[in-house]
C-alpha cells in the first residue's frame, strides 16, 4: 500500500513531464492501486484495465454526446461551451461525439464511400510516398517528421476528398488549430486560433461542396454530394462538418503513428530485422506499433445505466474517460507488454475504440502505415537515429502522442 496520491487527468498527459516522457509509469502505477478511479479534476471515472476498455468501447448503448453528460462531468461538458442555443447538435458535432439515430445516418453514407475510396487507393498511395522519398533524395541526415510523416498523410487525405493540392500547408496548419477542440485544457490562444481555423475551413469546404454540385470530380467530396442528391438522408452543414472531421482526423493522427512506428523499430533492430527479411509481415508490424505506441490516449463515454467497472459503480450520465494506452500495455491481457515484438501472437488492441464509433479512418491509416515502412526502408536500409539516447521532442497536445521532430541519418 502506498499513501501517494491518485493521479489527476491532466496528470495522464504530456502537460505532466513524467507522463510525457514515460506514460507507462504513470499508467501502470493507476492501474495497479486503482484501475477504476473517480478524477473530481475531470468528474470523470477513469478506467485503465484492458477488460474494462474494451467492454466500454464496445457497449453500443452508451452515449457519447457531451449533452447527456451531468453537470458534474466537468471535462465533458468543457466541450458544451460557446454552442448557440437552438442550433442541432448535427451542426455543431461530427460523428465523432454523436449518437444514434444521427450517428448512424450520418456515419452509414460517409463510411460506405469513403471504404470504396480507400479499396482502390492503394496505386496513388504507392506513388505519393515514392514522389515524397524522391523528394528527400539523397539526403543524409533529415527530419523524418517534416520532410516524411507530415505529408503524407495530409497529402493522401486531401487526395482523397479531393481538396487543393496547392494548399497542403494550409490545410496542416488548420488541422492543427482545429484539433484544439479536443483538448479541453487548452488556453484563450489556442481558442482563437481553433475558431479561426474553423471558420477557415468551414469556408472552403462550403465553396467546394458547391464546385463538385457544379462539375463532379473523382473524389469523395463528389461522392458524397451526389449520395445527397440521390436521397441520401444529411444536410449541408452535417456534410461539410463531418469532411472537416476526415481531413482533420486523417493526417494528424495517421502522422504520429508513422512516425512513433518508424522511431520504435530503429530503436528495436531485431524486430525492424523481420520486416526488412520479410516485408510481408508489414501488416503485424503496423498492429503491434497501434499497441505499443498508439497516435491517441484516451476516448470517452457517458453512462447511459446503472453499471459497474472494477468494483467501480456508475450511474446515469456518470462521465467516462478510458485509457487506450493502459488498456493496451494491460499484463493480464498482454505478455511482456512493455517489449515492442512484431511477431507478438494477435490479440486485438484498442487504439481505434471499438464499437460503434471505431475509428473511420483506420482502414486508410493502416493502409498509408504500412505502404510508408515498406518504402521508407526499402528506400533508406541503413536508416538510423541521429540521436537515439537523446529523449524525444513529444508533441505537448493533451490526449496525443507524437513527436514534433525525428532526426535521422540515412
């Protein structure tokens, strides 16, 4: 037994310095002395046992709209905040924090058209990442992150939707103020610039949404005004509201998983061994790389019943915030869970959620993870770290993991 205190929640992110350089240890602390622990920080029950992720991700009946949170879910209803009154929460949400009937009738069209995007993508996938490779050349010492991460990602989402190349860097830097609204520690100048940034892209995509009613393109964004137009049941603003979401959700994450996959298996070089022997093993590698280091940390739910986790009871409307990096380094679940292993016996991680609301776009970010390592060290075989003892510059975005630069010597 042990009289330190329980971490708070803004204790499990890279605001605290020893979460950032290790979160595990923090992580593993909680779920040994309190894998169900009430945060009066956030008025939320945070939950660090595999067995209890997983059951919350995927109970179909709890809600994730913020509205139905009580008044005591302080980090939940963080997100309520400056919404106009009378204006349907379809207008001011994407998919990603609405229920049902909305999130299904929102979700059912987007995700049929953008899975048949993605199906075919694989060709234009291979050639972005050759052109960003050949962009790098024959450089010798680079920042993966800038120069290979970064783009990708953006590059391949915007080709997706079918947005303006030339405005790539535009895009990243609104996704980076947009993502702000997901951070509920964030200060008034990160809200200025995530309302900017919002008005920024709301603008463009209602201008695009109307060019594609005009001229159709192949594109999603095409796809998915047409789909409006034969019947499809979504208006306007939940259209363009959920696009935003998908260019949004579609690099930033996708960008961090490359780059914490790429830095795991230089810093492991028996495991990045196997895939160079066998590149055929690169699907193992990309799902041991979402359980070992995942893009995203945590997910939440709201108790929509009486329930109980761990010896944790929860009532009505009770806030839930679940560990996705704890549950998936959970011994009970996974042997020697703190060890990176390609090979590591299949057992489903929860970096994507689970349920309902599993990630979108995880057939795309796996797709885009996998072609890039492939490449990458097809590309770069003597790839390394410019500096592996040195500790690495983690992004301080609450709720993310993922590194502001990667130097490396080819």
């Amino acid at each position: 037994m042990t009289d330190k205190p329980l971490p708070s929640i803004i204790e499990l992110t890279p605001l605290n310095p020893a979460y950032q350089v290790d979160p595990h240890q923090v992580l593993d602390d909680l779920r040994s002395r309190c894998p169900a622990h009430r945060d009066p920080t956030s008025g939320s029950v945070l939950l660090t046992r595999y067995a209890d992720v997983r059951a919350v991700v995927n109970n179909r009946d709890m809600w994730r709209d913020a509205m139905k949170a009580e008044e005591g879910a302080i980090m939940q209803r963080r997100f309520l905040e400056a919404v106009p009154e009378g204006v349907p929460r379809t207008h001011v949400t994407s998919i990603l924090t609405l229920d049902d009937p909305d999130h299904a009738r929102i979700r059912q069209p987007l995700a049929q058209a953008l899975y048949a995007r993605v199906a075919k993508f694989r060709p234009e996938m291979e050639r972005l990442v050759d052109a960003t490779l050949d962009a790098i050349g024959d450089e010798i010492e680079f920042d993966l992150m800038e120069r290979f991460c970064i783009p990708i990602p953006i590059d391949a989402i915007a080709r997706i939707l079918g947005v303006d190349q030339s405005r790539l860097a535009e895009f990243r830097a609104w996704s980076e103020g947009v993502i702000q609204g997901l951070n509920p520690f964030r200060n008034a100048e990160q809200t200025a610039v995530m309302e900017a940034s919002q008005i920024s892209l709301r603008t463009y995509f209602a201008e695009l949404m109307a060019a594609r009613r005009a001229e159709p393109r192949d594109d999603l964004i095409s796809d998915m005004v047409q789909l409006q137009a034969a019947g499809a049941d979504l208006d306007d603003d939940e259209l363009r509201l959920n696009l935003q979401a998908l260019l949004v959700g579609g690099n930033l994450t996708t960008t961090d998983l490359i780059g914490n996959t790429v830095r795991n298996l230089l810093l492991n070089p028996g495991e990045l061994a196997k895939l160079k022997a066998d590149p055929g093993i690169i699907n193992a590698v990309v799902e041991e790389a979402l359980r070992f280091e995942p893009p995203v940390d945590v997910t939440g739910r709201i108790a929509s019943g009486d329930m109980e986790f761990s010896g944790c009871p929860l009532h009505a409307g009770q806030s839930i915030t679940v560990s996705l990096r704890a549950a998936n380094h959970d011994p009970e679940t996974f042997e020697d869970p703190h060890r990176f292993d390609v090979s590591r016996k299949h057992k489903s991680h929860v970096a994507f959620g689970g349920g309902a609301h599993m990630c979108i776009g995880a057939p795309l970010a796996r797709l885009e993870t996998s072609i890039a390592l492939v490449k990458l060290f097809a590309r770069y075989p003597n790839l390394r770290l410019a500096n592996p003892d040195e500790t690495p510059s983690w992004r301080t975005l609450p709720f993310f993991r993922g590194m502001e630069r990667l130097d490396v010597i080819a």
